[in-house]
C-alpha cells in the first residue's frame, strides 16, 4: 500500500484515497513541433527500476494534483511537492540522492 | 410551493453506534482566496464564525464553517436562511474571483452518535480515527467504502457526515452494517 502526503492539506492519503496521473514534468509539444516530438511528448514514458516522479491527485479529498517522487522498486517516497513546478524542487533532489547517489530521470539528476 | 424534503426523511438506526439522517441543512460551497480580507469578512457576516485552520471546522450560534480545500470552504447555515445567505455572499464578492453556490438539496446529512461512532466509521474509511489523532473540530474529506464523504466530529463525540443526495441510501446501508450490533471490532 502506497502512503502519500497531500502537500495541500497535510493528510497522509493511501492509495485508494488518491488517482494517479502518470508521469510528472511532462514538457509538451503541440502545434508547431515536429512529428518526432509530438510522438515522443505523446508516447514516450519512463519506466525506471529506481527513482520516479508522477502526478498524483487527491481525489477523495481536497481535489487537488501533487507531484511524488518515489521508487517503483521499494515503493519508498522520498517526498511530495507541489504541481505548480516544472522541475523537482531542491530539497526533494536532496533527499533522493541522500538514499539513491547518482539517481538521474530525464534531465534530472 | 412545493415543500422541501431532505434525502431519508428522518431515518435512523441504532446498533454500535446511532445513525440519523439529520434533516435539511443549509450548506454554501463557496471559492476563492481565503486569505482575501473580503471573504473572511463576508464568511463572518453569513455564518458568524471566522474562517477555519486547515482541515477544522470553524463553528458558531448560527452556523458553521469548514476547510474544504486550500480555495474552498463549505458554509453551514439554517436552512431557511440559505437563499438569502447566497445571494448576500455573491454581492459582498462581487469585486473578487469568487463563487458562492447553495448546494443545500445536493448533499445529504447524517449523524452518528454514540460510543461505538469511532470504530463504525474507521470500518469504512481510510482515516486514524484514534482520540489522539482526530480530535472534536477536526473535519475530513475521504472516501466512505465506494463514494466520496465528509465528516466532523462536534464536542459531544458526534460525528456530522455529509455526502452527495444520490449516494445518501447506500451511506445509510453503509453505516447500518458497520454499526451491526454482532460486528464490534473493539479497535477505539
């Protein structure tokens, strides 16, 4: 079972209380792009043994996205944050490399 | 005019814990900023109490108030007052980005009393409901086995749970099998 904590209203929400949104920090390409990067943007996804960013909403609660950063291998979070970013902020980048050094997902790393 | 009638008309049901449906309630969904000076002076004047902490209610002689979400917040006041209650939200908010809307016949209400109202609840929501960790004046938003729920817990351990009008007889047969006589956990 998968615990995350709404960076809105604090709840520490388990799964079945939350929807997930799939990949976080998706950059999107929409007219005026090439075919090459439309098809990336629209299927091209992660899907890492390790660290991995995804939107979460917390839907039977205060409705509201976050991002969580986790690992799909110990299902251990590293943290929530807020979805008004387009980037991981520096103190969840912190805490990834405190467990996982050298970690890198995307651009990030 | 045809007379208002509330979800259950009254029903009730004693096993753990009591169960009532509580009746017609007036309730006000209300967004915008809440740190806006105009809308907290305007929550004050409807409801008489100030707007609430996150995740609390916030409640009054004549009505009350809770944390909904970081721009939303649910206004309770006497049901023959909500009409008037909405319309003078909507002119004190004109100026800002706000909305105020009588959900009143949308929503259904219930209280649940008694010593076993804890363990009956915790049965079917994903929620701590230790004395230490939820405490009178605390209000939640969750999921009730299938559907979407409110609750708050008042002073005298009552809880007050809100839910949509269409889901209001499953939560009824919900809580009555939770509250089964012959189903005491004894976790609370």
């Amino acid at each position: 079972m998968l615990i995350l904590e709404c960076p809105y209203c604090g709840v520490k929400a388990e799964e079945t209380e939350l929807h997930a949104g799939g990949e976080a920090h998706l950059k999107r390409f929409g007219p005026g792009s090439s075919d090459d990067e439309f098809h990336d943007y629209l299927f091209m996804r992660e899907n890492p043994k390790g660290v991995h960013f995804e939107r979460w909403r917390h839907v039977n609660g205060c409705g509201k996205w976050f991002h969580a950063a986790r690992c799909t291998t110990t299902l251990e979070v590293f943290g929530t944050y807020t979805a008004q970013t387009s980037a991981p902020p520096q103190e969840i980048r912190d805490a990834i490399t405190a467990k996982r050094p050298g970690w890198s997902w995307r651009e990030f790393e | 005019m045809s007379d208002p009638l509330s979800a259950l008309a009254g029903a009730r049901y004693a096993g753990l814990a009591t169960i009532e449906e509580a009746g017609l309630q007036g309730m006000i969904t209300l967004r915008g900023d809440l740190s806006s000076k105009t809308l907290q002076k305007a929550v004050k004047a409807a409801t008489g109490a100030a707007v609430p902490q996150t995740r609390r209610i916030a409640v009054s002689d004549t009505g009350a108030v809770a944390w909904m979400s970081p721009d939303e917040l649910l206004l309770l006041v006497p049901y023959a007052e909500v009409v008037d209650k909405t319309a003078a939200l909507t002119d004190a908010l004109s100026g800002d980005h706000a909305l105020a809307v009588n959900i009143s016949d949308a929503r259904a209400v219930f209280t649940l009393s008694g010593a076993g109202a804890r363990e009956v609840l915790g049965k079917i929501c994903p929620v701590d409901f230790d004395v230490s960790a939820f405490k009178p004046g605390d209000f939640r938003r969750t999921r009730m086995a299938q559907v979407a729920a409110a609750f708050w817990l008042d002073e005298a351990e009552t809880f007050h749970i809100v839910c949509f009008r269409s889901v209001a007889q499953y939560v009824f047969n919900l809580l009555m099998a939770s509250a089964h006589p012959q189903s005491k956990v004894g976790v609370y």
